[in-house]
C-alpha cells in the first residue's frame, strides 16, 4: 500500500468516524462529515466505493419518485 492511499484512507475514516459520533447532534453536520469521508475513501477502498453506489441509487429511486 503507497503512503498517499494509507493517507486517505486514514483521513476518509477520520470523517466518517467524527461523522457517526456527531449524528445524534441537532445540527445535520453528522451526515455531512459521513459524506465527505466516503467521498474522499472511495479511491482506495472498495467498501467505500460499493456503499457510496448504493447510496446513490437508493436516493435516486427515491428522488424519482418524488418528481412523479
């Protein structure tokens, strides 16, 4: 493993760590650190690539329907 990918996998689950630990807060800021630490993962880890796609075809299906 090259130092950049140990780098951003070590921030990516920095983010998503923070992320689930500020959820229960008021603030939305949870799913947003969530967001953005498997955004930044999904270049080196392939769990982080496979929930993100799954992600977005939840939240398409979901939007599509809305606009119906």
């Amino acid at each position: 493993m090259n130092p950049k990918c140990l780098l951003i996998l070590v921030s990516g689950w920095s983010l998503v760590t923070l992320g689930v630990a500020v959820f229960p807060l008021p603030i939305p800021l949870g799913v947003l650190l969530v967001s953005l630490g498997l955004g930044v993962l999904v270049p080196c880890s392939t769990l982080a690539r496979r929930l993100l796609q799954g992600l977005r075809q939840r939240w398409a299906r979901v939007l599509s329907r809305r606009r119906n």
